[in-house]
C-alpha cells in the first residue's frame, strides 16, 4: 500500500484508524470482511475474528432459510407436532363434548345424506354441508377414538415436518373432506358416517407418496396400509370403507402435488394442485346432491 492511501476508517493518511461508525473512537480490531476497524460496541463475534453490522447484516441475506423437500420451514424440536396436537385435542375436545350433550350433540355433526329428523328433512342434501366436516372430528367409541388418535400421533409428527405446518393441515382438510365426499357419494343417504379415519387414510397415502420421494423403505408402511385395509373390508357392516378408500385416493393426490411441486413456482404449483382436489371434492358433493334432490 502506498504511502499516502488512506486505510479504511482511518482520519488521514498517518491518523490512527477509527471507528467507521463512530469516528470519534479509535480502534485497531478490523472486520473480518471487509476490514474495516470497528470499536468495542459495534463488533460482533464470528466464528474467527470479530465482523461489522453491515456485513453480518449483508450476510444475513445472503443465507437462504433451510427449507424441506416440500418447502416447509424446519422448525426446532420443541415446536415440532404443534398442528398434529392441536387435532388431537380438538378430537379429544369433541369427543368430551358427545359424552356430555350426548345424541343430540351427535345429531348434530353426523355425516348423512337425508334424513327426517327433528320434524324437518336434514342432511348434506338440504344444504347442511358442514357435515361434511364436522363428522370428521366426531367419535362415539372410546377404541374408536383411542385408535383413530394412535394413529394421528405416529403419522401426523413426520408429515407435519415434511410439509411444514400449513401444508400438512390442508392435506389432512382435504383428506378429511374427500372421504366425506366419497361416503356421501354411495352410502344410502340414511346411513349415518362419523370419525377421523378418512383423513388418517388420507394421511397413509401422502406417508408413501413423501417415501417414495425421499427413497425410503415403504414396506412397513405398505404393510400397515394393507392390515388397516383389510380391517375396513372385513368390518364393512360396521366400518365406512368409503370414506377410507376417499380419504385415502384424496390424500395420495394432494401429497403428489405438495412433494413433487418443481422448486421453482413450488407455492403455486401446490395452491393449484389443493384447489383442482378441492374442486374435484365439491363436484362430487354437487353431483350428489343433485341425484337426492
């Protein structure tokens, strides 16, 4: 460096250097970065040395937030789950309520087409579509729900990770309301449908369609998926097998959007694959309705 160049910071050519930020202070620890002389109340540690705040804030920027293969955030452990328990307490919160008020609580929210109740038709049929989603959190057994909640609990952790937390309630929505819809569709319009089971199936096949994504081994997965599905078949006077096969058809479409959505336009591409399910879901519903009407 030649004689008369002034050093970064400093007040003239031979001046002691000084703060950048503060002139008035003088200081020989220098930025890391940019070499700039910063004082006592502007350095900030680094992993070697000391850096500036404009280059820690520079740097900041440059960093891009860690992202998972769905484009959720990665949360710490102590924040993991919060959706996944917040369903089911809502669960639990519901099923209280059906011990409490009782049949007419369950009246209420259960999932049927049309039906004389009450001195008055009721159902999705007459408009009351919210049944499509409130039966989705009601339970009338205690092994119905302490099963259905088992299952939320092993299932929902991973995927509420992999998806980030806004992602994984809508598939689980979605999954919910696309086995409602599929029930609706066949069941007799009096027979009476309740329980999460449709979004958990939901939430079986988006667990296959995320391993298969990441190269895991799905045969455990498979394996669980098959007994579950035999159950529903073998119990077919007492289980809705068509909100299980809607929930789960349902649930394996939303997570081949979410998971396998280009990095590029990924938040779009997702946004239109939940609406076109979404969509799919309401025709269904429409369709439905017209035959009963």
């Amino acid at each position: 460096m030649s004689p008369d160049e002034q050093q970064p910071g400093a007040t003239g050519p031979t001046g002691p250097p000084v703060c950048y930020r503060h002139p008035d202070r003088e200081s020989n620890i220098r930025c890391t970065r940019c070499e700039r002389p910063v004082c006592g109340d502007c350095m900030v540690s680094a992993s070697v040395g000391f850096q500036c705040p404009d280059c820690v804030r520079q740097g900041g920027r440059r960093v891009r937030e860690a992202r998972t293969v769905a484009g959720g955030r990665v949360v710490p452990t102590s924040a993991s789950a919060i959706v996944t328990k917040t369903l089911i307490g809502l669960n639990l919160a519901v099923f209280v309520l059906v011990l409490v008020i009782g049949n007419n609580f369950v009246d209420r929210m259960l999932l049927f087409g049309r039906f004389f109740m009450g001195g008055r038709w009721q159902g999705v049929a007459e408009g009351q579509w919210y049944r499509l989603l409130t039966a989705t959190f009601l339970h009338q057994q205690f092994w119905h729900i302490a099963l259905n909640m088992v299952g939320l609990w092993m299932l929902g952790p991973p995927l509420e990770a992999a998806l980030g937390r806004t992602r994984f309630i809508a598939l689980y929505l979605v999954s919910g309301l696309g086995g409602s819809a599929t029930s609706y569709l066949i069941a007799d319009p009096h027979q009476g449908s309740l329980g999460a089971s449709g979004a958990l199936f939901g939430l079986f096949g988006a667990m296959i369609v995320l391993g298969r994504r990441l190269n895991h081994d799905l045969r455990p997965l498979v394996i669980l998926l098959v007994l579950n599905l035999m159950i529903t078949f073998l119990n077919m006077g007492t289980i809705d097998w068509r909100a299980h096969i809607g929930g789960l058809i349902t649930g394996t479409l939303a997570a081949i959007g979410l998971v396998y959505a280009p990095q590029r336009n990924r938040t779009p591409i997702q946004v239109g694959s939940l609406l076109a399910v979404s969509a799919v879901i309401v025709a269904v519903v429409l369709i439905r309705t017209a035959q009963l009407g």
